[in-house]
C-alpha cells in the first residue's frame, strides 16, 4: 500500500521536471565528454593483448575480468572499442572502479558511452552511476541518469537528495525528498540524516519539525545516526531547547551525539551551557574525540577565563591531541579570542605541520586584536611558504588592509579572489567592499557593490558605514533607505544610519530610524544606544539626548562622555564638569576622551585653575598618560585666557613632539590677543607640518587683518590661491520635513530662491531700522572678502528656507561644512530675536544655539 503523503504535492522545482514524464527536456544534450588521447597510459602491448583477448572472449566477461582486476585504462580502452555494448554487470563493475579509484574522466566518459546506448536505466545500473556521479560532484549529470530510470528504489533517492545537500542545493534536496514520499518510496535509516542536513543548512525549522514526524512516524526514533541528525537541525535552527529534549532522551549514545549538542550549545552562543555538557561527558567516563577537544578549545577562548582555557590546553596535551593541526588550530583561535597573541604565536612556532587553516587563524587573529600590520606580515609569510590561501584567509587580510588603508595589498587580495574564484563569496565581497570604503575609494567600492549577485546585510552596512566615512552622508541615507526593500537591518546598519543623520543634522529621518529600531526591538544592543544619544546632541536637541541617558539602562563610559561633549557644545561648561563628578561619584572611570571634552569645556570657559586641575588628576588618580589632543587643549586654554608665554613655555616642555594641533591652538589664541609675533612663530610651524590646511591659513589671515597687516595679509591670500585653498564652496544643510535641502554659497537654483532672498532682505532692512547693520571686513578693496570665501554665507539661505517652510515656533537646525562668520553669526542672533525662534548652527569648528538675540557659544571669537 502506498505511503499518504504529510502534504499536498509541492509545486515541481525546475530541476526536477523531468521526473514527471520521466521524458528529457530536448534541450539537454547527451552526456558527453571528447575523447581526445583516449589510449594515453596504454602501452602497445596491452592495446594489443586487449585487443586480441576481446576478439576471443565475451566482452562483458572481459570487462568484468579487468575491472576487478583494477586495469582502469585497459578497460575503458575494451569498452570504447567494442562494437557490442556489454551487459549492466560490466556497466556497474567498471562504475564502481571509477568511483572507488575517484577516476572523474574515466567515469564520465563510460556515463557518456551508456547513456549512447540506453533509452532507460535499470534499477542496479542506474544506481551505480547515481552514486559514482554524485561522489564527483557532478550533480547535473546524476540528474540526468534519474529521470532516465523507470524504476527507483529507496537508495537511489538517497543517493540524489544526499548529493543535492552537499552540492548546496538545499531547497532541491528537500523538494526531492517530497516527490519521493509522493512516490510511495518508504525511507530508510539513511534517508533522514541526508533530508535534515538539508534542512539545518537552510535553515527551514518548519521543515525539520515535520521531517522529525516523519521519523517517529517510520519507527526510526531509536537510531542513533537520526537522532544525532534531528540534534544538529535543532541547533542549526537556533532550537536549541528542541535539540537539547532530543538528547536528553536518547537512551544510547555516542561520541557524536556529545558532540553534536556541546556544538550546538556554541552555536547558539550558550558557551556555559556547552562547558557543562562537555564536564558531564567527562564525569560520565564518555571519552572525547578530536572534535569534542577543538570545539570545546575555540569556544573556551570566548568565555575569557584564562584559567580554564589553560587547563584545556592541559588536557588536551595530556590526552595525546597537542601534535594534531586541527588542535593546534582551535588553540590558536582560543589564545586570539582571549587577545594573548604572544602565545597563540607560540603555538603557531612550533607546529611542525601548518595548514591553510593555520595561517588564517594568526591572520584573524592579529587582525581582530588590533594589529593588522602582523596579519600582513604573517600572510606575507604564508605566500613566502607556497600556501594557497582560501576565501577566509583573503577576507581576514582584506580586513587588515581595511584597517591600514592598504590600497595597494588591498587591490592585490582583490585580483587574487578573482583568479582564484572567491569573489562568488559573500564574505569576500564584504571585506573588498570595506577595504576600499576605509581606503579612501568608495567609488571602486561602489563598482564592487553593484556586480554583487547576492548582497546582504553586512554588504549593506558596509557601503553605508563607507559612504559616512568618506563624508558621503546623503548617499549613506539614500542607500539605507534603498536597503529597507529588500534586507532587515542591523545594528550595525542603523549606527552607520544614524551617524549620517548626526553629519547632516536631519533630525526628522533620525528620529524616523529611531522608530525603525524600536519596531525591530533592538534599542538596547551593542553601540545602538549611544549611537541615538549621539544623534540628539549632535542636533542640538539636548532634551531628547537627556531622555535617551535616562533610559539607556547599562550606560558605559561612552553614554557619559556623549553627554559631556553635548554640554561642552552647547556652552555649558560648568553642567559638563557637575556632570563627571556624577560620573566619577558612582563608579564609572574616565578614559582619554573623557578629559578631552573637559579640557575643552575649560577652555571655553575660562576655567584655568580647574584645567590644571584635570590634567594632573590624569596621571595621578586615573593613570592615563596625556596625549596630543590633551596637550593641545591644554595650549588652547592657556591661549584663550591670554596666557600666551605660559602656552608657549608649556610647549616647549612636552615630553612629546608637538603637531600641527598643539601649534594651532597657539596661533587661535595669538590671533584672539592680536600677539602678531608669537603668531607668526607658531604659523611657522603649523603650516610646515600642515602645509595644505585652509584653516590654518585662515587663522593667519585673521591675525594680518585684525592688525592691519595687510601687505602679509596679500601674500597669505596669494599662497592660498597658489595652493587652491580658496576655491572650497560653502554648504549648509538644513531638514525640512523630513527632506535634507543643501545650499550652496552664491547658490541660485533652488526653486523658492526668489522667497528666500525675500526674506532675509526684509531681516536686513529690520537690523539697519534698529541700527544692527551687518558687520563688513576692512579689507582693502583689490582683497576678496575673506568672509565670503571662509564662510560663504549659505546658512543665512539654509535658515531662510527653514523659516518659510515651518511653522512659527518651530526650531531651525543647520548644519554647515564651514566656520560661522562675524557677520552671519550677528544676522543669526538679529533672526532669532526677530521671529522668536531657536536657530542651531553646526559648523566645522563648534555648535551654535542662538535663543532671543544670543548665542551659546557666549560671542567668544566674535567680539
């Protein structure tokens, strides 16, 4: 009687259309292989013999002889040349030889010569070209020879859906397994660890539950090889709950079974879960195997308990596993994941056998612990040693290159993928793709993206990471956007989205991803939290930040120095220093970034005692050795408050070489008391060191013209425009509605320009009536404005818009690729005092709120 099926017949995969009529397609043509050099390896005396024998004797006895005599050549040359076919036993005698020699062309070569001379296959040789073809891969070709049989039993459907699984056509195997339940075909015990190795690899949870049935349902509950199988799909599925049930029911066991649940414990990121399971087998007197030790070792290493990984090493090497390689390899990985890097190299130096896996893993490794510059060295190394890299390999030098900006091994990796075909890899692609993003060639990125056949979510997030590292902001958001149709974001995708949002002040779209992560219920994991808390302060929207702190329940020092640095950018110097000693108060210890921020917010305001203060308690109550930025903080807090001998003096005496920073904040602060001298001293060395910043020259600039200087004000401007240092355009950025507008300086091409000009030659007839004319330079007439160029005056545009497309009350938030000038930053207050509205203004050097006439920044530079 013929077995019920569980389901409605499944619609036919194309693969499989021919099973219905079990006629072929006529486009398909017949197996065949050119049998240029067919008598290769046959000397004249066996064509010879073989050729007299056959004429005496019965061919398919012959053939049969010679097979099992092992005489591949001799055989294949009888067949080829005989006139008559021989019999199915000679077929399936000669196939079994070609599968057991692993002989691929031989073997095709007869499929090509029985499927000349058979309409149909019979049962024994079908199944004997089934298996031979699918131990060579070739699972087009057992395809073929399947739909020609009549008649099939349990094994050769076995030998098909087993085949389809491991040539990764997963979905195939699994519809195969259906047709031969439609079929009538009772399964054996073979059938099911092949149909859920397929359905682990999908992964179709569903699917495994109902193949779990099915194998309750046939009696095979008690089989240790199904069993083993149903642990392994559990856990390939994440059900690792369903899997450990499995287990627990097993009445007998083996090494396997252990096994296969300590891994999908791993897996599953359950790493005391699977520590536990495996002292339970030792306690149990179950001896573990090879496989037990290396995954037990790898997952060892992600717990960072020290202690116990050494004491699996211990074991390892006291049960006789310390010269395997593959040993060696998970204690490599073990040693990398805990960051000991000095004795994972130990291990590598002693290996008298290396393998590709073990490069890889002192590649990985050097590369994921911070020192890409040994992961190159290393795979430098690998190809000094003739070692043929693989896909991992190549994807973990590509992350090295990434983090170094190595464009030239870079593009090498790149060509290497393509000639050696991993560039059909996902996990390659993603780390070419990063590799130019970080190189500063997103457009080669770009190129890679767009031949991508299959793109992911970390293909994604690597272009839109990309893009705002190379200042692309508007392309990162386009893309993100782009993205939602077809993958689920991460994190990570969301806190590359976010930092575009926080670059271009688009507050709206911000808050729209901010919904997004809420939906998907991810708001507390990894950076995402501080990314959001990121967002709001750098939009100005303190209040919002503010809540998000609140609700950010596991606050790392990050969250707080987010906070701090949102303070310090809103002027709030005294609220940022209250706010560390909270910070200190309960627990939370300061890091570098920490004093940077509080540095500056002494600078700003002021505060040199407290300064001092700051800076010695780095070293001598958090021992955090001071670094450039500590130091030119510093200098800027002396500068500012008009300290310039005591800056200077505090230079000179750095344990560290001085950048062009440390100068910098000098040279500000010389040009803030009009100290031409010393300005020109610290210039010197700024612009020796920084010989192509715009800025730099800017602020000498600014010195020449606040002292009338303006013979060395001309020569300035010359170098400047020698150098193409004055040609970069002005561009605020203001959101409106949840749509970003850009304009640029002397920009005349949006549509509503006609409005905006409107408006703001209405602003300046209202400050001339009140006697607030917008500040002009006094720069000879033959000088462009030195405003107009370093400023450019797009934000007025930007906050023109703002006003005309919002309604009244409704704050205006900027964001601007240059400094605020004099003049603007006055019309700026005159705007928000006139319409009652908060103006927030980004530009390149700070953040300015202008509330009711007056600016956060407390006017300091725009005296």
């Amino acid at each position: 009687m013929p077995l019920l099926p569980t389901k409605p017949a499944p619609a036919l995969n194309p693969f499989l259309l021919p099973l219905a009529s079990l006629a072929l397609p006529r486009a398909l043509p017949p197996i065949r292989l050119h049998a240029k050099k067919r008598l290769r390896g046959l000397s004249s005396a066996a064509v010879s013999a073989a050729a007299s024998t056959s004429s005496s004797a019965d061919p398919s006895t012959e053939l049969r002889a010679l097979c099992s005599h092992g005489q591949l050549a001799q055989a294949l040359w009888l067949l080829e040349s005989s006139a008559e076919p021989p019999d199915e036993d000679a077929y399936v005698a000669l196939f079994r030889l070609c599968e057991w020699r692993r002989a691929v062309e031989p073997g095709l070569r007869a499929c090509a010569h029985a499927d000349d001379r058979h309409a149909w296959f019979g049962l024994r040789l079908g199944n004997a070209m089934l298996s031979m073809l699918v131990r060579f891969g070739e699972t087009w070709h057992a395809w073929r020879v399947f739909a020609k049989m009549p008649e099939r039993d349990v094994f050769s459907w076995n030998v098909m859906v087993g085949g389809y699984g491991k040539s990764g056509l997963l979905d195939e195997a699994l519809d195969l397994y259906h047709r031969m339940m439609w079929a009538g075909v009772r399964p054996d015990v073979y059938t099911f660890p092949c149909v859920l190795r397929s359905c682990g690899g999908v992964p179709d949870w569903r699917m495994g539950r109902e193949v779990h049935a099915h194998v309750l349902r046939f009696g095979f509950g008690e089989e240790v090889d199904v069993l083993n199988a149903l642990m392994t799909m559990y856990a390939k599925c994440g059900d690792v709950m369903a899997a450990r049930k499995v287990f627990d029911s097993m009445t007998v066991m083996d090494c396997i079974s252990w096994n296969a649940m300590i891994a999908g414990h791993f897996e599953n990121g359950e790493c005391n879960a699977g520590l536990e399971l495996f002292l339970t087998m030792l306690h149990d007197e179950v001896q573990p195997n090879l496989m037990t030790i290396t995954s037990v070792t790898v997952a060892s290493g992600l717990l960072s308990d020290v202690t116990f990984a050494k004491e699996m090493h211990g074991l390892a090497v006291k049960r006789g596993f310390a010269g395997d390689v593959a040993f060696c390899n998970s204690l490599i990985q073990m040693y990398a994941s805990l960051g000991m890097m000095r004795q994972a190299r130990t291990v590598f130096s002693r290996m008298d056998t290396r393998d590709a896996m073990t490069w890889t893993a002192m590649i990985s490794g050097y590369e994921k612990n911070g020192f890409p510059d040994k992961a190159l060295e290393v795979y430098a190394l690998m190809e000094v040693n003739n070692v043929s890299p693989d896909d991992i390999t190549i994807a973990s030098a590509l992350a090295a290159c990434a983090c170094l900006g190595s464009l030239d091994v870079g593009v090498k990796l790149h060509e290497l993928a393509e000639s050696k075909g991993f560039i059909s890899y996902i996990v390659v692609t993603n780390a070419i793709l990063e590799m130019y993003a970080k190189s500063k060639r997103i457009d080669k990125a770009i190129e890679v993206f767009k031949c991508m056949h299959e793109k992911d979510v970390v293909s994604w997030s690597s272009m839109i990471a990309g893009f705002c590292f190379n200042h692309r902001n508007f392309e990162a958001l386009y893309y993100f956007r782009h993205m939602l149709a077809d993958v689920k974001p991460n994190s990570v995708t969301f806190i590359a989205a976010l930092a575009a949002c926080a670059a271009t002040g688009a507050l709206r779209s911000g808050k729209e991803i901010h919904a997004h992560v809420l939906r998907c219920g991810i708001e507390y994991e990894g950076y995402l939290p501080n990314a959001l808390i990121d967002l709001y302060v750098k939009c100005g929207q303190t209040g919002y930040a503010w809540a998000q702190f609140c609700a950010h329940g596991a606050k790392d020092v990050v969250s707080w120095n987010i906070m701090i640095a949102g303070f310090v950018a809103h002027g709030h110097g005294d609220t940022a220093l209250s706010f560390f000693n909270q910070m200190v108060k309960i627990g939370e210890c300061p890091d570098e970034v920490t004093f940077v921020a509080l540095l500056c917010a002494c600078s700003r305001g002021g505060m040199v005692s407290e300064g001092w203060e700051l800076f010695h308690s780095m070293t001598e109550k958090y021992s955090i050795v001071p670094n450039l930025k500590h130091y030119a903080c510093m200098v800027d807090l002396l500068s500012r408050a008009g300290q310039l001998t005591e800056a200077y003096n505090f230079i000179n005496e750095m344990p560290i070489t001085p950048d062009a920073a440390v100068w910098g904040a000098l040279l500000n602060g010389c040009r803030i008391h009009r100290h031409v001298e010393l300005g020109e001293l610290a210039a010197k060395y700024v612009l020796a060191l920084e010989p192509n910043d715009a800025g730099y020259h800017v602020l000498l600039c600014d010195l020449y013209a606040d002292a009338c200087l303006w013979d060395k004000l001309a020569r300035v401007r010359k170098t400047m425009r020698e150098k193409g240092l004055d040609h970069d355009s002005g561009c605020s950025w203001v959101e409106v509605k949840g749509v970003v507008h850009a304009f640029l300086t002397d920009d005349e091409s949006h549509p509503q320009i006609r409005e905006i000009n409107t408006v703001l030659e209405g602003i300046y007839e209202r400050m001339k009536a009140s006697g607030y004319a917008p500040v002009e330079s006094h720069c000879p007439e033959d000088e462009v404005l030195k405003d107009d160029i370093f400023c450019g005056h797009s934000e007025r545009l930007a906050v023109a818009f703002g006003l005309i497309n919002t309604t009244p009350g409704t704050s205006i938030s900027v964001t601007k690729n240059q400094y605020t000038c004099q003049s603007c930053h006055r019309i700026l207050k005159m705007i928000s005092n006139i319409v009652r509205r908060d103006i927030i203004v980004r530009d390149s050097k700070q953040l300015h709120h202008f509330k009711d006439g007056s600016c956060s920044c407390g006017d300091e530079g725009f005296g």
